[in-house]
C-alpha cells in the first residue's frame, strides 16, 4: 500500500516553485512515472491525495494509463484534466473529496484520514489515527503536527531522496516517532 500527492504531471512551473531537480515537464514526468513504478506493482493500491497533473486531459490520460497499480484519489485543487476526461476517471478505482482508511496490520487497526489539505485537529486524532495529506509541498513538515504528514513527491524527495510514493511502512515509521495530539477536552481515553 502506497501514498503520494501532488505529483503535477506536465506542470512546467511546478519544477521552479518547488525546486525539482529536472530539466522540463517531460523529463519530470517520466522521472516521477519511472520512480513510481519501480515500487508498485500491477495489484499494489495507491492513494494519491490530488493534483495529479496540470496539463491537459489527453496528456494526463496517457500518464495515468503508464502507471501501475490501483489508484484512488483524493480531489485535489489542481484536477480539471481529470475531471474533463472519462478516460482519466476511470483510470481510478474510486475520486473521493476525502476518505477515512482504516487498515489492519498484526493485530492492529490503524486508522487514516485521508484529505488532499492538512488539518490541525481530525477525526480520532486523540486517539492516535493519523492524517495524511498534500498540497503543501513539504512546507509544514518542517513543524509536523501530531501524526499528520505530508505525503507529497516533494515531501518524499526529502525524506527518502527520490521523488516518489512513500510506503505504509515508511510513512508508520516516521508517525511512530510522533505524538498525538490531544487537544481541549480530549485525553485520549474513551
């Protein structure tokens, strides 16, 4: 199971606003497309939480259809190639505005709050679920909040070196190390 965001596919500006390594929106897509499926396979589940290109719907489509994996995603603000394309939607096992995951792993149940903005406070987030989201290219990270996360390229480029989809595991490394956040009346109890 993998998690991303705000890959930007044919964004020209998007390489210059975040500081990507790459020489144009071409050599970016094909970076992003090689890196994303050197991990995932055909039957891996992606979570992309939105903007997953800017540029138009037969350029995207053609990406999205390069891409392995099941795909679901989180609207972001950057989606109209998506949106004016049933050839792009249905690339998709589902297009949700925001989405509570729960999964269970050893025993345990994690729950995930899926949104393409961070939130200061989210549902069960005194009880240690976590959020993920995108949109703000790696620039929270930097004063995390509880167990939320930027699980954007950008935010992936820093933290494992590549610009690519973080694995649960990695992700459950990184909030494993966080605190939740307990806020007004909220303990953490029941």
């Amino acid at each position: 199971m993998f998690f991303t965001s705000d890959t930007h596919f044919g964004h020209k500006n998007i390489i210059r606003f975040s500081n990507r390594p790459y020489r144009d929106e071409n050599h970016m897509n094909e970076e992003l497309i090689k890196n994303w499926n050197a991990l995932i396979g055909d039957d891996d589940e992606v979570y992309h939480l939105g903007d997953v290109s800017l540029t138009n719907s037969s350029k995207t489509e053609e990406i999205l259809y390069r891409l392995n994996g099941k795909i679901y995603l989180i609207n972001g603000n950057h989606e109209k190639s998506v949106d004016k394309s049933k050839r792009c939607r249905d690339r998709f096992e589902w297009i949700k505005d925001k989405y509570h995951l729960n999964i269970h792993t050893e025993g345990d149940k994690q729950m995930i709050v899926l949104d393409h903005y961070a939130g200061r406070v989210w549902n069960k987030s005194h009880h240690g679920a976590w959020m993920l989201y995108g949109h703000s290219h790696d620039s929270l990270e930097y004063q995390a909040w509880g167990k939320s996360m930027d699980v954007g390229v950008d935010s992936a480029a820093r933290l494992l070196g590549e610009y690519r989809p973080f694995r649960f595991n990695e992700i459950k490394s990184i909030l494993d190390k966080r605190e939740k956040m307990v806020v007004d009346h909220h303990t953490g109890g029941t």
